[in-house]
C-alpha cells in the first residue's frame, strides 16, 4: 500500500519527465532556489496553503531531470497523504530504498504534518543519505522556528507567496513580458492592474467567474481555519473566523488587542493568542511602527495586512469599494517578495508614510500608496507626510504610488515622484 502510493507521488518514474501539468507557470522564487542547487543546505520552502508550494517544488524537480539527473533518483513524498502521513519516517525511508537505492533527491511537502520530523531530517543531512533535501510547509513559526532550532546552519529559507502581477500576467497568457512591449500596453494592463487586485493571485482561483472564484477562496480559507489553526492549536473555530473576519476587514489599519478583543467579544489574551495563530498560517501579516527604539516598535500598534487581496475580498465585510486598500496591500506584499525590511511611519502630529523601506541601518526609500489624486486636497496631504519624514529621514525625496498618474513635483525642498502602480509591480 505505502509503495503504491509513493509511486502515485511520483509519475515521472514511469514517464521519465515531469507531467506538464504539474510544473504551471514558472514561479520566481524557483529560479531563486535553483542558484543555491551548489549548497548542499536543505532548502525548506513556506507558503501559506495552495499559494504555489508543491508546483515551485515540481519546477525544481522538473529542472533537475532537464540538467541530467536520472527521474528515479528523484522522491516526492506529500505528508497530506493519509498513508503516508501514518507510517513512521524510518519505514518510509526503508520503502524508498526498496524501490530505488540510487534515490538521491528528497523532496517532503507539507512536512509540518508529521511529528519528529526535524530530528529524522537533520540526521539525513548529517549523514549525507541524500544530495538534495527540499522541504515544504503552510505553517510560519513552526518551519521558521524549528528549523532554526535544530537544523541551525544547515538550511536555506524560501517564502512562496500567491502571484506577483508579473507572474498573474503570465498566467493570462502574457508571454512578452518585455518593458517597450508593456508600455505600449497601458490600457490593456490597467484593467489587468484593477482585475489583479480584485482577484488576487491564488492560481486556482485567477481567471475563475465570481461564483467559482468565491467558492475556491472560501474553501481555502475555511480549510487553513479548520486545518492549520483549529485542529492544530485547538482554537475554537467560530472565535478564529470572528476574529480573522476583522483583521482581513482592517487591512491595512492599525490595531491593538484591545480593540480587537473588544470587537470580538473576547478577553485581551484570548485576542492576542488568536491572531498569533492567524499569523502562523500566513493568513495575516504584520507591519511595526518605524522607531530607532527596538522597544517602541513593540509596544506601539502594528497594522495588518493580508497575504492575498483577492482572499480578503471573498471572506472580510466590504461595504464599499476600498481599492485604495488592496493597492496598499499589494505594495505591501510585493515589498514582502523582495526581500525589503519594511515598517510605517507616524510623525507625533498624526502625518503618516505607508511604508518605510530600510536596508541595513539605513531608511532607503520611503513610499506612500495613493490610488486618486486628481484631489487637490488629497495630494496636499501626501506630499505633507512624505516631505515631513523625508527630512526626518534625511532624504532628498519620495515616491507617492498611484493608479496612472507619473509626474514628478518639488516642495518644500523635497524631490516627489507620483508613478503608476503597476510599472512599479512590473520593475520598469
């Protein structure tokens, strides 16, 4: 029985090459991991649920099949499979060898599924049983953490998230990603921007009609709910929607545990541990007050985000369209995909700078999201804020991110540029 089904795990034992439809688009991360195929650290790659993982890791498979390395030395193991999920590790290990001696890449996906698995796979690495070790998780803290604490030194980090727009673009059929040939497009992708933001980048769900899309996105969530937090942390299930239902509601906002524990009717501690749980399933993410004081970045309010706009969209209360939101949102996680330390900014008189971009000691960019500003009213605060904190900060100028509108203005001194968000999602 396990053999058969490691076997299900693995076609390309029998076809000789990776399915096409397994390998989808090509995901950025996956080139980002094929540069470090010379180390022989373990690569373990996170993601909160369906955004990608086990594709990227197909792609790296598919890549090593493509540079020479034999298909059956080549293991995939899913850890959501029930069978394979029951068995210990060393019978797994032993059927493997059954079937291949020569196996030599390991690839575990949603290893967080099985007890002891840190242990089983350092001692792997240890002793060289294999020259590749791939592993995949939906859970933060517990690959983060855990990897960290016993495979310290021995492993590389890899973060999967839903589609950037260039990889959206990709999927609905955009092969010529090339800058003169996005340009020319303009109009074409600011219905493609708007759609992008309205959708999200799930890949399951880009491209679906409303009721497919809203389906597909309230099974996601309802199954990282029940799966990665209830039956994980014992959480209640109605108190861990209530309380998600609110922060995807306030992305972008500031909050406190106070309010939220108030909003839900639950006690300050109880809020606390749930968004906690929130966070460890990548459903969630935080961005800290910008302070020089360690301390003050702790204890002022944070503000949230969610990992995908189109999920927020699907499960949050929306009384009104808030596309101002989900531009910030995707500035955001496209901050995320780039590795860039972020945090806000808030000057004691209330002026506030979305994002703060930091590169070592240094504050390097400073970027507020600001979807119309045909107000006059609304450019005069924008550039307040961001002249403000560009001298605070000691910079020459800003950058205000927008629907369309590129021009640059100077005041008071301070150099700011208004550009369109989607050439800067696109890098142009």
């Amino acid at each position: 029985m396990l053999e058969q089904n490691i076997r299900q795990w693995n076609p390309w034992w029998a076809e000789k090459r990776i399915p096409p439809g397994l390998t989808g688009i090509r995901r950025e991360v996956t080139d980002s991991i094929i540069k470090t195929l010379g180390t022989a650290h373990i690569k373990d790659i996170i993601g909160v649920r369906r955004s990608g993982k086990t594709t990227v890791l197909y792609q790296v498979a598919e890549h090593l099949i493509n540079s020479g390395v034999p298909p059956n030395n080549i293991v995939f193991l899913n850890f959501d499979d029930p069978t394979i999920n029951a068995t210990p590790l060393d019978t797994i290990l032993t059927d493997i060898y059954k079937i291949n001696p020569d196996i030599s890449y390991l690839f575990l996906d949603e290893i967080q599924q099985k007890d002891g698995w840190e242990q089983w796979v350092r001692v792997l690495y240890d002793t060289k049983r294999f020259s590749q070790i791939f592993l995949s998780g939906s859970s933060a803290s517990l690959l983060s953490y855990d990897i960290g604490r016993v495979l310290s030194g021995r492993h590389i980090t890899f973060e999967v998230m839903p589609l950037s727009f260039t990889e959206y673009l990709r999927l609905k059929g955009w092969d010529d990603l090339e800058p003169d040939n996005l340009i020319y497009n303009r109009e074409k992708l600011l219905h493609y921007q708007n759609a992008y933001l309205e959708e999200g980048g799930f890949p399951e769900s880009v491209g679906m009609d409303k009721f497919n899309h809203k389906k597909i996105l309230t099974m996601l969530y309802n199954d990282i709910i029940a799966r990665d937090i209830t039956s994980r942390f014992g959480a209640s299930y109605g108190v861990t929607g209530r309380i998600c239902q609110l922060m995807l509601t306030n992305t972008t906002g500031e909050y406190s545990f106070n309010s939220i524990a108030k909003a839900s009717h639950v006690a300050v501690e109880t809020a606390e541990k749930y968004i906690g749980y929130l966070k460890e399933s990548l459903l969630i993410m935080d961005l800290p007050l910008f302070s020089y004081k360690l301390k003050s970045q702790f204890k002022q309010n944070k503000k949230t985000y969610a990992i995908d706009t189109g999920l927020r969209n699907e499960v949050s209360f929306r009384f009104a369209p808030d596309i101002g939101k989900l531009a910030e949102n995707a500035v955001f996680l496209e901050l995320k995909r780039r590795s860039d330390e972020v945090f806000y900014w808030k000057s004691k008189s209330g002026l506030e700078v979305d994002f703060v971009v930091k590169n070592g000691q240094d504050v390097q960019t400073l970027i507020q999201v600001s979807w119309n500003v045909q107000n006059k009213k609304t450019r005069l605060r924008e550039e307040r804020s961001l002249c403000h904190a560009c001298k605070e900060f000691g910079l020459a100028g800003g950058m205000i991110l927008t629907e369309d509108v590129e021009e640059i203005v100077e005041t008071d001194g301070v150099t700011i540029r208004y550009y369109p968000l989607w050439k800067w999602l696109l890098r142009l």
